[in-house]
C-alpha cells in the first residue's frame, strides 16, 4: 500500500465467534462481508473481509488464536519498512509481539504494544494501491481513531516520533485533562485523552454511519451495548460507544435522526 508512513490503514476483529458476530456489523455499519482466500488464514480459520458500501474494503474478521486475547478490535498503521519501524518501537520502550512476518499477497506486518501497552499492528500491505480503509465522512469507513492510555503527554511524544503524528489543537475536559487532536499528512485522523478510572488502556475505533439513533436501535436490537452515547461532538456529528455481543469495543459516528 502506498499511503504515507504513519497512515491508518486497515482494522481487524479479533472474536470468538466470527460466523456469529458478522451480521451484528451487517446491520448496525451497513458492511457486506466477503470472504478472503488465503490458505495460511485458512489454517487459521479463515478470514472476511468487510467492504464499505462504496465496495472499498475496510476491515478484517478473523478467530481469536487460543489461548489468545478477548475479543477486541485493533487497528494497523502503515509504515515504509515494518523491520525498521519494529526496531525503532521496541528502543523506543515499545515492544514487539508478533515479529516481521510476511503473509503471501497482503504484506509484511508486526504485531506491538506501544509503552503503556496498546496492541496494534505495523503494516507495509502488498498491494500497489493506497488504502481507503480510513476516510473521513465516507459512509463505512473508518472516521475516528481514539487511544485512550494511562500517560496522554508520553504517548503524544511517542506516537508523534514513531509516525509523524502531531497534536493539532486541544479539548479540555477537566479534572481528565486535554482531548488532544491528531494530525497526520494534513488532516485530523483522531485523538489522544486520559483513560477513564476503571477504563482499560486501548484504541477505539469509530466508524460513520448514517443515522446515529438507528444505529443504536441496531446495537442493542443485534444483542450489542450502548456504552456511552450518542452524544453530539464538536463538528454536529454524534457518537455512540458499544461493545459487540462478544464483548468487543468500538464506536460509530453519525448525524442526529
């Protein structure tokens, strides 16, 4: 993939029980799955693909590895070299889990924590074109990238040296200190806050939806959980943080009505 280093580029599911948690995401963010032919994620289970309405491909569904983590949603970002950028991480007081490991046709990737323990992926994707996984305001897609940690100050700086990212403008929120914006290639990709007490350290992933108040309908109808929300953001967008039927977070965000 040809997006610029230090680009959000792809989300995957990590579940239980993908057969059972794919129509959850069907209804409630308008995804259609597909799946995806590869024999080393055959062996694993497989994987699908959720496309966008627009047909662009957005996220991965796949069977969490026993014994593995719970189910839970992680993000990959995009880099020029994944050996470099691990290596840079793991100095950095990251470290590396899953070591540079190419999968035939999709890429090279790692899996790291950054130093207060937030999973995500390094990825450099095999393909030629540039992913769309993340686009702001298109319908399907990612639109929010939210890492909530133990230390917001430590993570802007290392987020910031590790991809570039900068702290572009600020929300203060009280005795919870600043919602920090990030930029990345000239535009807002998401944010940086303080994690709530009794909140676990970790990315929520937020993607746009139409109608923010049937999207709750189909969260709690589809047997998932309103966490908080929705509750109007800067911009008179609205979002909603949930929790699939299988215990994963994650977020939508759209317009009231």
């Amino acid at each position: 993939m040809t997006n610029p280093h230090g680009t959000p580029i792809w989300y995957e599911l990590m579940t239980s029980d993908p057969e059972a948690i794919r129509p959850f995401y069907e209804q409630v963010v308008g995804w259609s799955a597909v799946p995806y032919a590869n024999d080393t994620l055959a062996e694993t289970g497989g994987y699908t693909v959720f496309n966008a309405p627009d047909g662009q491909g957005v996220a991965g569904l796949m069977k969490v590895p026993e014994p593995g983590p719970a189910p839970g949603w992680y993000g990959y970002i995009g880099v020029d070299d994944v050996d470099a950028a691990a290596a840079k991480l793991a100095a950095a007081g990251g470290a590396v889990h899953m070591p540079p490991t190419d999968l035939e046709g999709v890429g090279r990737m790692a899996m790291v924590t950054d130093p207060q323990g937030v999973a995500f992926y390094l990825m450099r994707g095999a393909s030629p074109e540039a992913s769309t996984a993340f686009q702001r305001m298109a319908m399907g897609h990612g639109e929010w990238n939210e890492l909530q940690t133990s230390d917001d100050q430590a993570a802007l700086a290392f987020y910031g040296d590790q991809f570039g990212w900068k702290k572009d403008g600020a929300m203060p929120m009280g005795e919870m200190g600043d919602y920090s914006f990030l930029s990345h290639d000239g535009g807002i990709i998401g944010a940086v806050m303080k994690a709530p007490p009794g909140t676990r350290p970790g990315w929520n992933y937020f993607f746009r939806v139409g109608s923010i108040e049937e999207a709750k309908r189909r969260i709690e109808g589809g047997g998932g959980a309103v966490v908080q929300g929705p509750m109007e953001v800067p911009g008179g967008d609205w979002v909603i943080y949930a929790s699939d039927p299988q215990g994963a977070k994650f977020g939508v965000v759209g317009t009231k009505g």
